[in-house]
C-alpha cells in the first residue's frame, strides 16, 4: 500500500518516512542540529518547490523538536521559540501554509516533541486535525489522512528511523528518527542502503 510521505509520534519517539513514487532520488542530511531533505547527487534538476525542505527541527532553546513534510516545520518552530504552546504553532503555521497546491492537494503533516508532552497533525484540502499523542500514532498524507494509533516500538532515534523506513508501506526513500532524553533530543537519519 502506498500511503506517501508519513509521520510517527510516540510519547517519547517520533519518525518521519519520505515515500515517493515521483522523486525518489533524495536523502536526509544533517546540517548543524537540523534534519534536511535534499536531492541525491544524480537527482534530475527540478524546479518543483516541494523536494527540498528542512524536515526535523530542534527550538531554539531545544524545549522542544519538530518534524514534518515540508516547508512548514520552519514556521512551527518559529512560533514556539516564541512563546506559542506546541498545539498553536501547529495549528497556526498548517493553518497558514495549507495543504501543498499540487496536482494531488497532498496534505500537510506534522507532529512536535515538547517538554514532557507530544502533539501531532494534518492539514487536508477539506480539515485540519491537530490532536494530543498519547500512544504512537500515524498520519500519512495519502490514505491514513487522519491521525491514528499506530504499534510503534522504537525505543531510540536510529531504531525510530530504521523502523520507519523498513515498514511495509510502499516506495521507501528515507527517514529520520527522534528519541526524548533527559538532555533534550536525539536524532538519526536512514537513508535508502
């Protein structure tokens, strides 16, 4: 099953999965504390806005991380650093930024780490979903569109991102994990091997 580009929060572990059926010649790279998504040395030149895109994010004081599938994770990060509980920044900036204006309308998703608390969300062309994570859950943004409970056992970063990215669901680019520690956060990156 192809469920396109897919988030998992958990309480204290998070992943996000690039899956392309379009542009699978991308990888996750680590510049300074940020998680970014880019096209592979032999990627076709393309001037598609959607291929490039900083996809994990610590705040500023690290408080608080935050993933997603685009160009939105910036925004979110942003209203925390200033001062926005973790819930408002991410329902303002998907609010703001909406789903992506593709021939497919693909949905905007989301999820934050913070203190000792964890949200996550979608942006749709017809709801916007934000909710409190309790127990892992997935949202997808194509067929699981709507934030559910998900069996989730990574218990670190790198087993985050490497669960993610074995998952069944089709067309695996890449993925990033995230593990809260009580010094703040880690991540990990998986790239296609």
């Amino acid at each position: 099953m192809y469920i396109g580009r897919f988030i998992i929060v958990g309480p204290d572990t998070a992943a996000y999965r690039v899956s392309s059926r379009s542009f699978p010649n991308r990888k996750i790279v680590k510049r300074d504390e940020t998680l970014t998504v880019v096209p592979t040395e032999d990627a076709s030149e393309t001037d598609n806005p959607y291929i490039e895109y900083n996809c994990v994010r610590h705040s500023e004081d690290s408080s608080a991380i935050v993933l997603g599938n685009g160009s939105h994770v910036d925004p979110i990060v942003e209203k925390i650093d200033l001062g926005y509980p973790a819930r408002d920044a991410l329902a303002e900036a998907l609010l703001a930024l909406d789903y992506e204006k593709d021939s497919y309308n693909t949905p905007r998703i989301a999820g934050v780490l913070h203190g000792s608390g964890a949200m996550i969300g979608i942006v749709r062309d017809d709801a916007l979903i934000v909710e409190p994570v309790k127990e892992p859950m997935l949202v997808a943004t194509y067929e699981r569109d709507k934030p559910a409970s998900f069996d989730f056992d990574a218990n670190s970063a790198s087993e985050a991102a490497t669960e993610a990215y074995e998952l069944s669901f089709e067309h695996a680019v890449c993925a990033a994990g995230i593990e809260r520690t009580d010094s703040g956060f880690t991540t990990a990156v998986c790239n296609n091997p």
